[in-house]
C-alpha cells in the first residue's frame, strides 16, 4: 500500500508544474518555439537588413553621379525607417493579420499587440516572423529608389513610400503569403517575394518614372556611374544578404532552408557569368558594372522559387535571368526612352515575373522541385503563376498612380531644374558625398 501511495505522490508532485500553468493560462509544451528555428530567423532578419542598408545604398550609390550619392543613402535610410515604423503600427496586421475575407488582414495586431506565442504552422514566436517580415517590408519600396535618382523630390519620395508600403505592399503580402485569395482560391505560389516584393517595386518602379519624366539630358548625355567599385561592395553584399533573404523564408533552420542558399547562390553564379558573356559580345568588353547587375537579376529571378526547385533548375533561372534582363533593359531605355535610372523594372520587375512564371514549370518533381498540391498540376499552377503575376502588377500600376499623385498634391514630385542640375546632395541634404582639396 505504501509503494502506491508513494507512486501517487510523485506522480502529484510531477504534475504541479502542469496544474500551475493551467490555472495561470500559460503556454503548453506545443507552444513553445523552437530555440534552433528562432535563431535562424533572427539571423535572416539581420541579414534581409544589410541587404537594404548598407548594401543596396552601396550598389545604387555607386551607379549614380557624384551628385547624387548621399541623396540615394538618405532616401533608401528614410524609406526603411518609416516603413518599420508603419509596419509595427499598422502594416503587419494589415498584412498578417486574422483573416478577414482574404483581400486584407484582420485588425488584431495593432502595434504588434497580442500576437501570438507562436505563429501558426511555424515553430518560431510571432514577433520574430513578424520582425523577418518588417525587414521585407522596408526594403520592398527602398528597392523603387533607382528609379526616380537626381531628380525626386526628397519630401515626396518618403511620403510616397509610406502610403505604398501601406496600400500596395500589406494588401499584396497578404493576398500571396498572409491566408488571402491569390493563394487560397488560385494557388498561386511565391517562396521569397518574386511577386511580393520584386514584381510590386519593379512595376511601381517604372510607373513612377513615366509620372517623373527623364532626367535632364536623357537620353543623349551619358549619365556613367561615379563609383563601380561601390557598386560591386553592394552587390556583394546584397548577394550575401539574400541568403538570408530566401533562405529565412524557410522560417525554419531546415533542409529547405538549405536548399534555398544552394538554389539562391548558383542562379546568381550562372546569371553573372552569362551577362558577362553577353557584354562581351555585344560592347566588346565584360564590366564590373555588369557582373553585379547579372549577379542581381539572377538573385531576384530565383528568389520566387528558391526553395521549391533544385540546383540544376536554379541554373537555369540565373541563364534566363541574364538572357531576358540584360535586352529589356534596353528596350526600356532605349527603345521606349524611358528613364528607369538603375533599371529597377528591368532587373528587378522583370525577373521577379520570369521567376514565377517558370517556376510553374520546374516545380514538377521530374524536373527535382518539390512538387504540386493537391488538386494542382502544370496546367493549373501555370494559370495560378500568370493570375499572380498579372493582377499584382495591375493593381501595382494603378495603386502607385493614385499614391503618386495624391501625395504630388501636397509635396511636389520632382526638384526645380537648378537643383536637379546642381546635384540633389547639396540642394535637398546640404552636404556632399567627397570633398577634394
């Protein structure tokens, strides 16, 4: 009798810590992140960090003029500080949010107000999905930088990039990533942001640079870049952070995780070369420029399907990356004249979109991606790519018209002639970027 009485016991007193957490409410064992998988997505953010600051500063930087330099620097810091603080107040919840009929999130994370322990099919807490996503919010509008260089209105650049982040990129981050229509009724996929973030700032990009009009002397005047040394820091770095970049959007420390950094490495390796052969053959000789700029539009080609094809496939979208680019940028520039400054859309857009796209074709396990969902085959998953690509670029076009142009009538759009002439560092920050004696 005693044996069992003292059985019980132990089994009571083993059961107290249960009974305590019961009665307070606190979390279960389920409830408890997964310190491995935390830690990796605090890295990620770090990293998708960097990739804004310093490293696309440094890579935008150094393909303007002198002029120009710290104008960009300001602008992409400006843009990441107000959309962090819009997303903590607003935007993630808009984004993230309880569903609420699947075009925008539900109104329950207010200022990050109660959110969860742990986010819903992770095994990481909330705040640190939500901090990942912040990252990706703010460097989503930065990225629209190159397109309106030496000649925006710097009050007007940030004001524009707010209500952006707040009409164009929360409702489309919800509608791919957050429970919304796009991917419940069509199934539209995007591992890393090639319709989130590149096709959104690629299209707005190149709507903002009609509204603006071409800088003085485009496209006659050589505009040459003042520093590709900068440039190819930035591009390392930013290659480097995009690791991060898809690798986070794993949201776990995992083999997709892994496979996503090979995928992300080797499309960037094969779309920098290519653009280097292409360069070669057309003007003669392969550039620095060039390198970082394939290496870019391979990275952003690949980001969509990073984690749901293999490497062989990978090498493919860093080849067509540079095959589709590098010709587009010309047809923007030369052949339609309009003046993407840093061929935001050219690069950015437009690989964003052949990334989805393609990606509804190597997702077939036969080709080694991770295959359909139910229900999904090649046919389906083709027509959910387009459907994605093509209503998120519309609504991208037609919502930056109306933020555009609302905010021109309160803060004019573009700098006077002087200014623009006299460079926007000293007329819009008083300073300037290199002082010689």
């Amino acid at each position: 009798m005693r044996k069992y009485l003292a059985t019980a016991l132990a089994a009571t007193v083993a059961l107290l810590p249960v009974l305590a957490h019961a009665q307070t409410g606190a979390v279960s064992v389920e409830d408890v992140a997964d310190t491995g998988d935390t830690a990796w997505i605090l890295v990620s953010s770090a990293f998708v960090l960097m990739m804004a600051m310093p490293g696309l500063t440094l890579f935008y930087g150094g393909l303007v003029r002198a002029k120009g330099f710290l104008a960009v620097l300001v602008q992409v810091g400006a843009i990441a500080a107000v959309a962090s603080v819009l997303w903590v107040a607003v935007g993630y919840t808009l984004a993230f949010g309880d569903v609420s009929g699947g075009w925008i999130g539900g109104g329950n994370a207010w200022m990050l107000l109660n959110l969860g322990n742990v986010r819903a099919n992770t095994a990481i807490p909330e705040s640190a999905f939500a901090l990942f996503q912040m990252c990706f919010a703010l460097i989503t509008p930065a990225l629209m930088v190159g397109a309106w260089v030496d000649r925006a209105r710097f009050g007007w650049v940030v004001a524009f990039s707010a209500l952006w982040s707040l009409i164009v990129y929360a409702p489309v981050a919800h509608w791919v990533w957050g429970g919304g229509w796009l991917a419940t009724r069509f199934g539209t996929l995007d591992f890393a942001g090639g319709i989130v973030v590149h096709t959104t700032a690629g299209v707005s990009a190149l709507v903002v640079a009609m509204l603006l009009g071409k800088r003085a002397g485009f496209p006659r005047t050589l505009m040459l870049p003042h520093s590709p040394s900068l440039t190819m820091a930035g591009a390392a770095l930013l290659w480097v952070g995009w690791f991060g970049f898809n690798g986070g959007s794993a949201l776990a420390a995992n083999d997709d995780a892994a496979s996503a950094i090979i995928n992300t490495h080797v499309a960037a390796c094969v779309a920098a070369l290519v653009w280097l052969i292409i360069e070669k053959l057309s003007v003669g000789k392969p550039t620095s420029v060039g390198f970082a700029t394939g290496a870019v539009a391979g990275l952003a080609t690949v980001t969509p399907a990073a984690g749901f094809i293999s490497p062989g496939a990978a090498m493919l979208f860093g080849a067509a990356a540079a095959c589709v680019c590098y010709p587009m940028i010309q047809i923007v520039k030369q052949r339609l004249e309009i003046d993407d400054s840093l061929d935001v859309f050219a690069v950015h857009g437009v690989g964003g979109m052949i990334g989805s796209l393609l990606l509804a074709v190597f997702l077939a396990p036969s080709f080694g991606g991770t295959g359909y969902a139910d229900g999904m085959n090649l046919a389906r998953q083709a027509v959910a790519q387009f459907a994605g690509v093509g209503i998120v670029a519309a609504w991208s076009a037609f919502a930056t018209v109306i933020c555009a142009l609302m905010v021109s009538m309160v803060i004019p759009m573009r700098v006077t002639e002087d200014e623009e002439r006299e460079g926007l560092d000293i007329t819009s920050h008083g300073e300037r970027a290199w002082e010689f004696d």
